[in-house]
C-alpha cells in the first residue's frame, strides 16, 4: 500500500497530449489530474471572416483520424445556418461514407491500441509472426478491416483524411457504382473476422464499473450517427440546436481542454460507442443482432471496458448498413445545392467515432463565418475518465508502481480519446514522500 | 539478425492526420518493414520507445512553445536524419493560423490559455527551430512520397540493396 504521493507524470513527452499525476494521502487519492497537454490551434476563431462554404474542409483538419466526422458536423451546421436542404442520395451517401470512417477508425483503436492490451504485449510490432497465433490472426484482420473502411470513404468522398467531394449542400464529385460489386463482395467476406474481433473483446474480462449516466444522438428509425434527437440516461430528449442545454461547461485549470457536466443533475457522462449502444441496440442492423445475440446481452453496461465490446459490434453494424446501402444505391447525376447567402445560425451534431460532436456555425448576411463553436468527445469524457481513474487507484493502491501505470493507461484507452492520448500517453515518475 | 533501420516518429501541434496515414500504410507494408525498420520511438503505437540512436526522425507537426522547441531539438540531437513529414511541419499551416491574429481576435478565452500554458508568440515550421533534410508535403502527408523517402534511407543506411 503507498503511503505517500504518488506522481505519474508526463511532462517530457510533449508530444503527447495527456499525462496523469496522482496524489496519495492516507491510502486514499486526495488529487488526481487527467491532463490533456495539446496546444491549442483556435480554429474555431481563425474560421471567422472566412467564406462559410470553406469552414468544413478547413474544420476538419481538427482530427486527422476523424476528420470526416468533423467534415459532416460542419457541412450540417453551415447547411442549416443556409435553410438548405439536401437530396436524400446525399444524406444516404454521407450514411455509407459514414460506416467506411467507423470501420477503419475502430479498428485503428481496437486492434492497433488495445489489442497489445489483451496480448499482454507492448506493441502490435510485438505481435508474433505465427499464421496460427491469434493475435497474428486478429492483427491481419485488422489490416483488412482498416483498409476496406478506407475504400469506401476513398470511393464515396475521395479520400478517407480531409475528403474532397463532400460540400455545403451534396457532393462535388459522385461515386462511380461499377466499384460497388466488388466492394460488397469483399465486405460480405469481411463478416468473419469481425465477428472473431467481437468474441475477443467479448471474452476479455476487465472491468471497471463506476458511472452509470450516457448520452448520444438517437434516430427512432434507424442506428444513425448522423441524424437524431440527443437523449441522455435519465431520460432527458432535445433536438440538436439544444444541445449545450445539456452540458455545464467546466474549466480545468490544468488541462487544455475545458470538461463538462449534465447542466442538471452536475453529474460526469460519457459518450461514444458503449453509450450509443446501451441506448440505441434496439436499432442496430437486423442482421447483425442475428449473428451476435449473445454478446449483446451484457448490455446496457456500465463496465467502461465494454466501450471496446461496443465499438466492435458497431464495427459489424456498419459492415451491414453499408452493404445494405451499396447493394440498394441508384447514382444520380446532381450537382450541390447552393443559395444565395442569407444571415443565420445552424447546429450539427454526429456521433464521431468517440462520441458526441457538436458544431455550431453563425454566418452573416455575406456567407462569412460570424461565429463558430466546437464541442468535442473527448472533453465531454475528460471529468468522467479521471473520476474512473480515482476510483480505480483508490480500490487497488496495494498493485505494484507498474500495474497501475499499465491498468491506467487501459482504462483511459478503453475511452478511445484522440489518438496521442490513446496510445502510450505517459512517462511514469513514481516518488513517494 | 540484420541490421534494420532505426526510425523515431514524432507528432507536435497538429491533427495528426499523417500519423493515421501512417498506420493505415500498415496495412499493406507491416510484414516487410518488421522486417527492415526498428520502430524505436513510435508513441502511436509503442509504450516503450527511446529516443537514442535514431537513423531517421519523422516529425509531424508545427512548433507551438518553447517546451516543444526544446523537446525538438532533443530529438535532432539524437537523429542522423530529420524528416518534416506533413503541411503543419513543411509549412507551419495550418496549425500557425493564428501567427495572423490581431489584438482584436484575441479574446478573453484565449487570452486565459495563452496565459496559463507555455504557448509561444508564433507558431513555427519545423526548419524554423531545427535543420531539416528532407520534407513530405501534404494535408496529410503524400503518401508516395513518405514510400520513396522511407526507400532513400533504407538504401542509404544499406538495409536494401541500392541496385
């Protein structure tokens, strides 16, 4: 059991984005900060002046892993600043564009980051070169998962990073359909091994169960990430536009990220895939809950490790959908909608890969941008990953310096926050007074 | 065991775009560069890494604070090669957007995180703080160029027959 301090700090790595400091008193946690450490680029502000029909492509240089979520939660806001409307085979193609950006963004963090967890190895560079090692196997699967997420966004939006057909208003360039059969018959084939992924985050027992509040965008017809109502776990149900009404805004003096709150209840959330599917399994692909009946059945959970389970289902979820999608798409020749300028302010909220994603857009009466504003996943989940972390050092002071530097690091993966976070974020220097 | 290619990748004030493109060139090229490179700091996807003895150093990224400037030139010290890889370290943009704010954009917000973190005056590109060999454009880094740049250094560093 430690009896002193404890600092786990991250300060040398600037490349990183986060550390984690910890303080012990009487065996328990008196202070613990999770610490975002990523400099500020305010894009938010430089988009100001600019023409808004621009903000999107420039807004998505955000994230470079989700990009194109920020890319379609600008296009949104923008669009609806405008009044516009657009065609139903635009909706339905950000939709297939969509499952191509969770395919290979979930399998990045699923087998990239969190399977070494499960392989009890450093790396996946660690991965040992044996056809009929599984971890091997997983891996491979991974290359193909990645890869065919990323032919669909490259066939429907030009590129899976900072895609260039997407616009206010449709699509500069629309897909070519003979790339279709061959994209359904390799995704059709692509069925096993996500299902191998499921059972193996299925079958790995870690657990850390502490809150129990969640919020996403749910669409009573279907599991859609891009269009829907916000609901939250007690209940609560606005449109998009009210969403801030949601959250109380909470400044961590430490960290570059501000956090956030249900503005009622003042409780920690979280976002992302283990609360989308504890509040929309119902609405997931028939013919993936045939085929993973069993494992949908720990959910709703409040084990943060199943956020991993999660992702993993909805990895077979837009395998489904997109094959749906492009078995079904007619190509019509249409060019984006434009209007002429108008002064108005519009909201776009998607479910990025790791949660809830809001943009607002006020555009003056010239189409310059007025005012913008951004809520991210990871700030959302920031209060919510160090509340877990308290909980987890104060139940398990008595593990050696290293397994709680590795069981912190898993549990703030499980999370799936942006990318450099996610991955080998800390330099560990224990001392102890 | 032969002799690989030891390679460091680092990320600085970005998106990280090219660190994504990065891992999705994994898909096609992990068994051969296993093979041929020694990812020995690669935070991405590695808990241990160490910074000594780097052949080549791929750095990603502008320079926002004198914490990062110092951190770069610890990496340069420790590097043969230095290699600016994506827009943000060629060119500064766009994470130095803000290098053309005025007084009046900077608002009481930013205010507040120029003043409780180490943030420079100006965002720089990386040629500005250390010297650089070679460059990868792109928004996220050319792809076929990282390929040809990554094949220059196997040759010159003999892991590949230079034939």
């Amino acid at each position: 059991m430690h009896s002193g301090d404890i600092t786990i700090d991250d300060i040398t790595k600037v490349e990183g984005s986060a550390c984690l400091s910890v303080k012990v008193a009487n065996d328990q946690v008196s202070d613990l900060k999770f610490i975002i450490k990523d400099y500020r680029r305010f894009y938010t502000r430089a988009v100001r002046g600019k023409p808004a029909l621009t903000a999107p492509s420039f807004l998505s240089r955000i994230c470079g892993t989700c990009s194109v979520a920020h890319l379609f939660a600008s296009i949104e806001a923008v669009e609806k600043s405008q009044g516009m409307a657009v065609s139903e085979q635009t909706k339905i193609l950000r939709r297939l564009a969509y499952d191509g950006l969770m395919l290979r963004d979930h399998a990045l963090h699923l087998y990239f980051f969190v399977l070494p967890d499960i392989l009890g190895v450093d790396s996946i560079l660690d991965i040992p070169d044996n056809v009929n090692n599984l971890g091997h196997q997983l891996l491979h699967d991974s290359f193909y998962i990645k890869r065919l997420g990323s032919e669909i966004t490259d066939v429907v939006i030009g590129a899976a990073i900072h895609a260039p057909y997407p616009s206010v208003g449709g699509f500069l360039k629309l897909p070519d359909p003979g790339k279709f059969p061959d994209l359904i018959t390799r995704l059709e084939n692509l069925r096993p091994q996500i299902l191998r992924g499921i059972k193996t985050f299925f079958d790995w027992k870690e657990t850390l169960v502490r809150n129990s509040d969640y919020l996403c965008l749910r669409n009573d017809k279907s599991y859609d990430f891009l269009e829907g109502e916000i609901v939250n776990s007690n209940g609560k149900r606005v449109p998009e536009e009210k969403f801030p009404e949601f959250l109380d805004s909470v400044v961590i003096p430490y960290s570059e990220s501000e956090g956030y709150v249900f503005s009622d209840t003042h409780e920690d959330y979280l976002v992302g895939s283990l609360a989308r599917i504890n509040l929309n399994r119902d609405l997931l692909n028939p013919k993936t809950v045939a085929d993973i009946k069993d494992f949908l059945t720990v959910f709703p959970s409040n084990n943060i490790y199943h956020n991993n389970l999660a992702q993993a289902i909805e990895m077979l979820h837009c395998l489904d959908d997109a094959v749906e999608i492009l078995k079904n798409l007619k190509i019509s020749e249409e060019k984006p909608v434009r209007n002429s300028p108008r002064a108005g302010t519009g909201v776009g909220v998607v479910e990025a890969p790791r949660g809830t994603l809001y943009h607002k857009a006020a555009v003056d009466d010239k189409g310059m941008v007025a005012d913008y504003e951004v809520i991210v996943p990871t700030s959302q989940n920031q209060i919510n990953i160090e509340n877990d972390l308290k909980k987890y050092f104060n139940d398990n002071l008595g593990k050696d310096e290293e397994n709680l530097r590795l069981e912190a690091e898993k549990i703030i993966r499980a999370y799936d926050p942006c990318m450099s976070c996610a991955t080998n974020f800390l330099k560990i220097d224990w001392s102890r007074a | 065991m032969n002799k690989k290619l030891v390679v460091g990748w680092f990320s600085f004030t970005c998106c990280e775009d090219s660190t994504i493109l990065f891992t999705e060139l994994l898909n096609d090229h992990y068994d051969t560069w296993k093979k041929l490179v020694e990812f020995r700091y690669l935070k991405a996807l590695k808990t241990k890494n160490s910074l000594e003895g780097l052949d080549v150093a791929f750095v990603e990224g502008a320079i926002s604070s004198p914490t990062q400037e110092k951190r770069v030139r610890e990496i340069r010290e420790n590097a043969k090669y230095v290699v600016a890889v994506g827009a943000c370290a060629v060119t500064g943009r766009p994470s130095a957007t803000r290098n053309d704010f005025v007084d009046k954009d900077i608002t009481d917000k930013i205010q507040w995180y120029f003043d409780h973190f180490d943030y420079s005056k100006k965002v720089l590109k990386l040629d500005e703080v250390i010297k650089v060999d070679d460059i990868i454009g792109g928004c996220p880094m050319d792809k076929n160029i990282f390929l040809s740049t990554l094949e220059k250094y196997l040759k010159l560093f003999k892991i590949i027959s230079d034939a």
